[in-house]
C-alpha cells in the first residue's frame, strides 16, 4: 500500500507542475495517423511523375529526333561536308614552350636525357589518353622567347617558330607517330611492364600521316637527315639566328640519340621484356 501511496503522489505532484489541458494542448499519438496521399515532392501526389495524360502518362515516348509532325532539326540543315569524319581525326593535346621550361625549371624533367612521350607524361602534370583519338603532344609557341632551354624533344606536331625556338638554343626536336597501341604503352610504362609482356614494335604512320613524317620541314622522323641540316641551316637564315655547332657540343651524344622507327623506347628493342621485380632485361637470343 506504502507503494502505490508513493506512486500516487508523484503522479499529483507531477500534475501540479504540468499545464492544464486545453485545445492548443492536444495532440494524436505518435504515428497514429497515415497520410494516403504523397506531398507534393518530386513523386508527390497521384500521377506518380507519369505526368498528366497523353503519350507521357503511358510510357509512350516518341523516338529521338522526332518532333511532333514538324520537320525534324536534322533535316532543315543541309549536310556539310567538313565535318565529315570529324569523330575520326586525330587529336593532339598542346603543350608550349612556357609550360616546357616550367618543367625544366622545375626539375620536372630531365633535360639531360631525351625527352619524349614517356617522360612528359612521367612528369606528372600532363596526361594522354589515346581512347579519345589523342596522338601525342604538339608543342606551341606560347612562352617563345623566354624559352632558354637545351633539349632533345620528341613531339607529334610543331610549328616552324617552335622549331627555330628550340634548334636557337641549340637542342634538337623531332616529330614522330604513334599508333593507339603504343601510345597506350607510352602514356604509362609501369603499368605494361608489370604484365611481363615483351615489349611490341611501334607501326607505321598512315597514309595521311606519312607526307608530314617524311618531311625535313617539319623535322620528321622518316626524313632524310641530310635533307633536315640543310633545313635547320634555312630555318637559321630565315629567323635570323646564328645556328650552333651540335658537332662541337659537350652534349653531342645526348642530342643526336634518336629512336628507331619501330622503337618505342629509347635504349630498349622490340621483342625485349623487362622485369620489375627482378629488375632485369630478357632480351631476344640472336640467330
């Protein structure tokens, strides 16, 4: 009895303290009560994003391009024929002579080594990515005159001033291709090598690709090297620069270590596997 007198008196004491019941007061019991009906929210209410009739409301979508009975968008514009094939060209991503010497500065690259494909995209600031039709890198004129730099470079694409710019210093550049395969291989080495897969040869440029390659002009790499010092002399005269000696330079052999054109990298053949873990070279038994 003792306990239930207890009970009851902090229940009193409880109701002393609470306010007295009032309209404003009331209140359902939690989840008591269900709304059948969805606010109004991305699905609210009852059409259930479906819309309001017609062809929406049924699931009944009309095909692309279609414009309700209206000429549709893609036939009251003629063809035009530039840009036939444009999903197929190749495509070369810029890097200039200011972002060049940046990486130099840096200690991004190593201008003491040949630099190509590989050692751009080693650097850690640019990346290819040949599943987007990206052939390698084109260097531009952005930054020429402050460019100071002594490098051998191997690019894709190059202007005639980029080219002066970098044979004043007295570096060497050369344009070569790359098929997807070894452009793939190039843009991260590590990541081929860890397949233990002997290392392919590099193809052929395209038909469309081989009148620029072949060409001292534009320092191919399929040009006849007799054909591109003649050039580099022209190039000199027309720019206005006296062209140095590389016969003469303390880097001589670094400027004039060039691949081979089924080489993909400098100092490695074709057919050979290099072995991380190991850190070994299989090379090809010669017959």
């Amino acid at each position: 009895m003792a306990h239930l007198r207890e009970s009851s008196d902090k229940a009193l004491k409880l109701l002393r303290t609470l306010p007295r019941v009032q309209i404003g007061n009331l209140r359902p019991n939690p989840n008591s009560k269900q709304n059948d009906k969805r606010g109004r929210a991305q699905h609210g209410g009852d059409k259930h994003g479906a819309g309001n009739k017609g062809s929406g409301q049924r699931q009944n979508f009309m095909r692309l391009g279609y414009e309700t009975g209206n000429q549709a968008f893609y036939m009251r514009f003629p063809y035009e024929p530039y840009y036939k094939g444009h999903h197929m060209k190749r495509e070369y991503p810029p890097i200039s002579l200011l972002q060049l010497q940046v990486l130099v500065d840096t200690n991004r690259i190593d201008v003491s080594q040949p630099v190509d494909i590989a050692t751009l995209c080693n650097s850690g600031l640019l990346s290819l990515k040949p599943a987007e039709l990206q052939y390698g890198f084109q260097l531009t004129d952005e930054g020429l005159d402050n460019f100071k730099a002594k490098i051998n470079i191997e690019v894709q694409h190059a202007s005639e001033a980029v080219i002066a710019a970098v044979e004043r210093n007295g570096g060497v550049i050369r344009t070569a291709y790359y098929d997807p395969r070894s452009l793939q291989i190039l843009a991260n080495p590590k990541k081929w090598f860890e397949k233990g897969v002997p290392i392919p040869q590099r193809m052929l440029p395209p038909q469309d690709a081989v009148e620029y390659y072949t060409d001292a002009k534009n320092r191919g790499y399929l040009a006849n090297p007799e054909e591109i010092s003649k050039e580099r002399l022209v190039l000199a005269q027309k720019y206005g620069y006296e062209l140095p000696r590389i016969e003469d330079d303390a880097d001589y052999e670094m400027l004039t270590a060039a691949k081979d054109a089924r080489q993909l990298f400098l100092g490695l053949e074709p057919g050979w596997l290099v072995n991380l873990v190991d850190k070994t070279i299989v090379k090809l038994k010669k017959t």
